[in-house]
C-alpha cells in the first residue's frame, strides 16, 4: 500500500506536465469510447478496473462527446445528485421564490399581555438562522406584546414527521450534515460549542452559540500540553446523557492549549426543543416575559392576520449555498417544497423525490433509470449515468434560469468546494462544478472553459473501493486537465 500511495503521488505531480508535454499547443481529439494515456496511467496507478470509472467530455456546441467512456453505466454521483434537485427547484419555482415563517397570537391583548398561546407557523425555509427569528420576535414585541400567559406552539404540519435516524448513514448522527428536514429548521438544527483554554493555560472555558437555557453543557475537558494534531474534533469526545430533568452535553478528552480557540459544531437536540430554547433567549433579550411551555399543533385559522411575518431570502441564494457548500438539509429542503407545491401536503421523502422528477420531466429532462431516494446525494443506493448528467448540464445551459444555476455551482480555486483545488493553476477560475463524495464514491460535473477558449460540459463519476481516498481525485484532475488542452474536433 505505501508503494502505491507513492505512485499515486508522484502520478499527481506527473499530469499537468505529461498533458503539455504529450499534447502540446495542436492536441488530437481522444477516441469517445478510449481513456487518455495519462487518466488511464492514474487508474493503473490506484488499481481502478474500468468499471470503477465513468466519463463524459463535449464541446457545448458540438452534437457529440469528444470522450465518452462507461457512458451508461448507473454510478452512484453522491452530492452531483444536488444538480438534479436544484434544477427541478429553479425551473418549477422560479429564482425569486422565497418561504415565509409566521407568528400568530391565540387569545387577546391587553396592556401588552397576550392572555393566550403564541404560535409559530414554518413553511420548510432552508435557511433560517437565530438572527430572523430574534427580528421576527422583535416585530412581535413592536405590536406591543411583552407578556406571553400561553406556551408557544409549534406548527411544523408542512413535512410529514421524518423516522429516519439521523446516524443511519454513518453513524454520525450529530454531524451537522446529517441533519434531518424539518419546517421550522433554525441554524440547521446545530450548535457551535467554543472552546479556548484560559489564560494561566489550566483550563479549557467552553461556550455555546446560540446559548440554550433548556441545555445543560458539561465540560470535562483537561488541558494538557504538546502539540494540536487534528484539532478540536479528533481531540474532544462529544455525547449527549439522559439527565432526570432532561439531555445534557458531555465534552471529554484531553485539549492540547497549543490548539488555542477552536469551535466544534454539532446538533444536541429535537428541533422544536431547538426553537422552544432559542425562543426564551431571543424572547427575553426584547424584554419579553413567558410563563408558558411548549407544545405542537396545526394552526387552522387561515383569515387570521399574522403578528409577524419572515420572509426567506431568495431560491437563487439557497440554491448558490447548496451547490457551492454542498448542503445536505437544504437540498433536502427543496426537494419537499417541491412536493409541497405539487400538493403533496404534508410533504414525504417519496414524494419529494416524485416531485423532483416530475418538475425535471417538464423541464424535458431523461431520468429514466436514475434511482432517487436522498435528493441531497447522502445515499448509498443513488444512481444516475454520465450520459444523463451531462444532458441535464446540457439543458440547463439552454434553460431561461441557466445565469442562477450556473453561478451556483464552485468555481475551480477560488470558493465552494473547489476552493482549494486547481489554485495557481491554469483552471484556476475557468472551471465551475459541483463535487460528490461519500465513502467508496467520488464525483464531479460542471462547465469549463479550455486553453483555447471553448466551453465544455465534463462529467467524472468514481465508485470503487477507498474511491473518495483520492482515487476519485486524481482521476478527476487528469480527466480536467485533458479536457482543458484537448482541442476541439
């Protein structure tokens, strides 16, 4: 193995050099159904069988693949599936689409007391954080509300209650990626535990962002000296206890102080405890009292003039965040707007996963054969063909919301996912793509502009064994650079 890793290494290095030296400024078009000489080096070098690897290269004006090579094998595309949901999102909802979250009063007011309960009505909004709930109660409190006699009730009837377990895909299940749907979802359900030893270098202080007066946290953590290898996360042992009057955080390992201020985000409860925790903090910055408590239920009231309103920021600006960040709860979370707006109320999986592909059907999409069944890529039985996303890059480059969703996808050494790739180098900028990986799996499709200044739709598509280990990569980097110094037919 160690033998192998250092010839992937030095492969790594090799390409960009072999291509220039091996193509030159006249380079000749690749055979569609054959590998360049220096991808099938890197697949040689990491022991990747054929089978393992599928890819698409053309010219957005030219009516076939320059390389097409296991063009109709079903591959799992991990977070590429994102290019799917967020399509169907763009073109059946429109970029200006936004989600609006209501507050309602139950009972009447008199002298700034609300002599009932104060509901909070989500619609599925993908990205709503601490601080449009701390506005939206700041609007409640300028209709003169300062004292709540009711409990605030929660009105999450917009998705279907998921039973998913959230450690069901990895046994994460305080990962923030791994967080389920949710309708009044708030900062993705996720907490930022701070952790920065003391001053003498004796203790490790540890603070929570947003603080939760309904969660307790208790840090065990002792300080210790020597070097910060892997940080906060491979260092801190994080567990959620059962305590009589309710869950409590426990922090335990020993923190090296040369790791100085670190954060470490991960999610320690239900959302509605989430939002009934946040709440009481927000509610009491406004100089807010409540003496009530916490409760679900379905406001049916609908000629009822709302307190206060939110409105979301734009479909455009979730979806630049789900494509460029790879945001798994968003894309999920458009997936079921989705389905909420084909009227599937209240919104399933499955049914998101119909209303995904109905609204790309009406786009004139094929996904004829592609197996859904997470809209975010976080699946181990996703499938899809290389032929098929590159026709889906295809028509949405001819689409009218073709500007949104190519502007959403990361650009090649400058932000997203591809940050840090392809820096000071000749794709430095001219690539934009959406990454995929999850174990055994690695993936990549986008556009990119060449050396000589055409456009070009590429699809990489990886699953083998350790693929995501850098496999996948470095057959990804090489099929990039052929396709930026191959020359159109």
């Amino acid at each position: 193995m160690k033998r192998l890793r250092w010839v992937a290494a030095i492969w790594r290095r090799l390409v960009p050099g072999l291509l220039a030296a091996l193509l030159g400024s006249a380079q000749a078009v690749q055979a569609a159904d054959t590998l360049p000489g220096p991808v099938r080096a890197v697949m040689d070098a990491h022991e990747l069988p054929d089978e393992a690897v599928s890819v698409w290269v053309q010219g957005v004006n030219q009516d076939a693949p320059r390389l097409a090579f296991n063009t109709d094998l079903p591959q799992n595309p991990a977070s590429v599936m994102k290019l799917y949901t967020t399509y169907a999102a763009l073109e059946a909802l429109g970029p200006a689409y936004t989600w609006t979250t209501e507050v309602h009063a139950d009972g009447p007011v008199h002298d700034g007391v609300l002599e009932g309960d104060l509901w909070i009505r989500g619609s599925g909004d993908p990205y709503l954080v601490a601080r449009d709930l701390w506005r939206l109660l700041g609007e409640v409190r300028g209709r003169g509300i300062q004292r709540i006699t009711g409990d605030l009730v929660l009105d999450t009837s917009a998705f279907a209650h998921s039973e998913t377990d959230p450690g069901a895909f990895d046994e994460r299940p305080f990962r923030a990626y791994n967080q389920q749907p949710h309708p009044l979802l708030i900062n993705f359900n996720v907490l930022d535990f701070e952790l920065e030893p003391s001053l003498d270098g004796r203790d490790i202080h540890v603070s929570t962002y947003p603080p939760m007066a309904n969660l307790p946290v208790e840090s065990r953590l002792s300080a210790s000296a020597g070097p910060c290898f892997g940080g906060a996360h491979s260092r801190v042992a994080y567990d959620i206890a059962q305590e009589p009057n309710g869950q409590a955080v426990i922090l335990e390992g020993s923190y090296p102080v040369s790791c100085g201020r670190q954060r470490l985000t991960r999610s320690a409860m239900t959302p509605e405890d989430y939002v009934y925790g946040l709440f009481r903090a927000l509610w009491k910055q406004w100089d807010g009292t409540f003496e009530g408590g916490l409760r679900s239920g379905e406001w049916g009231r609908g000629d009822t003039t709302p307190v206060a309103v939110r409105e979301s920021r734009p479909l455009v600006d979730v979806v630049r965040l789900v494509n460029k960040y790879s945001n798994n709860v968003m894309a999920r979370h458009l997936a079921l707007t989705l389905a909420v707006e084909h009227e599937a109320f209240p919104a399933t999986d499955s049914g998101s996963h119909e209303a995904v592909s109905y609204a790309l059907a009406r786009a004139g999409v094929d996904t004829t054969r592609m197996i859904m069944d997470n809209a975010a890529g976080l699946s181990r039985n996703n499938r899809v063909t290389a032929r098929q996303v590159a026709a889906l890059l295809q028509q949405a480059r001819t689409s009218l919301v073709m500007p949104e969703f190519k502007s959403s996808l990361a650009v090649a050494g400058r932000d997203g996912t591809l940050r840090n790739r392809f820096n000071d180098s000749p794709l430095t900028g001219r690539a934009r793509m959406k990454t995929g990986s999850i174990d055994h799996v690695s993936a990549i499709a986008g556009y990119m502009r060449s050396a000589r200044d055409e456009d070009l739709l590429v699809v990489v598509l990886v699953n083998a064994e350790d693929a995501h280990r850098g496999a996948g990569r470095a057959v990804q980097d090489a099929v990039l650079q052929w396709a930026f110094h191959s020359a159109a037919p």
